[in-house]
C-alpha cells in the first residue's frame, strides 16, 4: 500500500506526458490518455521557438559530459584513498581520514560563495570543467568511506605476502587490490552517478550560460516564455530520470552485491 501510494506521482508523471495538451487538466490528471501522444516528447527534447520553449537535447549532452567524467575521477580516487586508510597506516592518518569524511557534512549552501571565487580564480567558474571539478572534490569524502570500509574487508596477509615478493605501495594497487574493487567500484560510480547527474544547485550557480547547464537546470527553464504546459514539463521530467533509472535497472543487482560485500560496513 505504501509502494502504490509513493509510485502515484511517477503513475501521474506517466499519464500526463503521454497527453495532448487539451487533455491536460487538474481534474482529469488520474486519468489515462484517450489518445496517446508524443508530441510533448519531442518538444521537450527539440524544442519550440513558436511556444517560447528551448529543448533538452544540448543540455542532455552536458550532462553527459559532466556525469561520466566527475563520477570515473572521484571513484578513482576515493579508491586509492580508502587503500591508503585501509592498508597504509601513518602518523595522524585517523585524524586526516576524519577531517576527509567531515566534508560529507558541509552544507552546499554554505561554500558557494567562497566556490565561486575560486573557480574564478583558477579560470574554472562557469564551464562543464568547473563542474567536473567541483563534483570530484565534494564525491571524494563518502567515495574514501567506502572504499576505505571495503578494503578493510581484504586479508592484510595478502598485502604482505606481495611486499615479501617485491611489490610496492602502486603495484599492489594495481595488481591486487584494484582487480577485486569492482563490487565496490559498483556501489561507488552508481551512487555517483546519480547524486551527479540529479544536482542543481551547483549547475544553477556554476554554469549560469544556458548553453553549458546541465539537463536539471534546464528543466526547470522549460515552462516556456507564455503558458505552462505541464505535458511538455512531465516529459521533460521524463527525459531527465530516464539514465539514472536505467542505471539502477541493469545495475542494480551490482550495486547490491557491493553493499553485502561490505563497502559500507561501520567505520
């Protein structure tokens, strides 16, 4: 009962996108579509000049160009730092691993001002590389955890019989703890992806050209310049959940398989 009443806006998202906008009406909104239309998908992906309503195609792309990029170099190196914090103890090495994971606790609101001045500063503030490089630094402190927790899962036994044979700090790495990361990789780049790929507030204040915001800013620029019409809103709403969606459909039982192999197992 409680699954039927979460899924009753997605069931509503559904039936209104699939209409004409002359069926689109508060009171019929439960009510699925006499005849089915798409032409609400392909303004919302092309867009309409006629009805003042810019498409979703280019800031798809951006999206693209931001998600896969951020979400492969915070998985990478929140590996190699929960390697270094799981096997490679130093002095103080808990109190830097603390000071790490507290970064997960800092509101977004409270650093954009200071964000915004150093992406100035190094010729970063409004592009998808700002971006990218935004996402890396706020993923690195709950990538670390996990992988920190899953590595601490690996026998130490098998670290140290690979020092006896000659093996250093990047060839252990890439030779024994890299190849059986992939659970954990699975729950990281997931996880990543879809936080990545469903922000706004910093696509809002970072790309502020239409041209290079990514798919969240843009729908919420989609009521066009007159009217709203809310069946090009729900499928562009549409639109924009597909890939996360579908990342969860193929992926999913990876992602499970990665947190009961102990990734995010107590710290």
């Amino acid at each position: 009962m409680f699954a039927i009443f979460y899924l009753l806006p997605v069931y509503v998202l559904l039936a209104t996108s699939f209409k004409s906008f002359a069926e689109v009406s508060l009171k019929d909104m439960w009510k699925l579509p006499q005849n089915i239309s798409l032409d609400s998908f392909k303004i919302a992906w092309r867009g309409d000049t006629s009805k003042g309503v810019t498409g979703l195609s280019k800031n798809f792309m951006n999206s693209i160009y931001l998600v896969i990029p951020a979400t492969l170099i915070s998985s990478l190196l929140g590996s190699m730092n929960g390697y270094v914090f799981s096997k490679w103890k130093f002095k103080f090495s808990n109190t830097v691993l603390a000071l790490i994971i507290f970064g997960m606790f800092i509101p977004y609101q409270s650093v954009l001002i200071p964000m915004v001045v150093v992406l100035q500063k190094i010729g970063l503030y409004g592009s998808i590389p700002g971006l990218i490089f935004i996402h890396c630094v706020y993923g690195i402190p709950i990538t670390t955890l996990i992988f920190r927790n899953y590595y601490s899962t690996v026998p130490t036994e098998l670290l140290e019989a690979a020092k006896i044979d000659g093996g250093g700090f990047l060839r252990i790495y890439k030779d024994i703890m890299l190849p059986i990361s992939m659970p954990g990789f699975a729950v990281v780049m997931i996880w990543q992806f879809t936080s990545i790929w469903n922000d706004f507030l910093f696509g809002l204040v970072v790309a502020q050209k239409p041209s290079i915001q990514p798919i969240t800013v843009a729908l919420n620029n989609l009521a066009g310049s007159y009217f709203v019409e809310w069946n090009i809103q729900m499928a562009g709403a549409l639109i924009t959940a597909v890939p996360p969606l579908l990342l969860y459909i193929f992926l999913g039982r990876y992602f499970m398989r990665g947190l009961l192999a102990g990734s995010l197992s107590g710290i």
